[in-house]
C-alpha cells in the first residue's frame, strides 16, 4: 500500500513553480499524474482544492511571465 501523498503546507493554498515543488520533494511526475494538482499555465501549479479566483489566476500568470510584464486593459480594470 502506498502511503498518501502530503503537500508541503506553503504549497497548498497558493500558485506555485515546477522549480517550487521540485525543490519541497514533488516530481514533475507526480505533479503530472496526480489529481491533487491542477497545471494553470506550463510550469505553473495549483493543488486541486483550491478556489480559482481571478486574483488567484493572475498570482498563477506572474509566475509564469517575465519580471517585466504588467497588468494591461480589462485584467488591469479588474485588478481596480
């Protein structure tokens, strides 16, 4: 029997990188495998149970974006 997956606890209720959960013991393996994970954006995760807000969404896009890119048009009327 295997024993349950557990995710570490400052990975569970927020938008984390491949490069995050790799380094808290996650394979890319298990984060492709797994139904305790929902991919947002390529290299960028969330566990299943969470809530998808737009503000969620948009923590997910930042991580996935270069340090440069901003908020523009109707995400940035939202974000308002």
């Amino acid at each position: 029997m295997f024993a349950p997956l557990l995710v570490p606890s400052h990975l569970q209720d927020r938008p984390f990188t491949t490069a995050e959960a790799e380094a808290a013991g996650l394979s890319r393996q298990v984060l492709n495998s797994n139904r305790r994970f929902r991919r947002l954006f390529r290299g960028v995760w969330v566990c299943a149970d969470v809530l998808i807000t737009f503000d969620l969404k948009l923590r997910a896009a930042r991580l996935a974006l270069p340090a440069d890119a901003v908020v523009s048009h109707t995400s940035a009327l939202a974000l308002l």
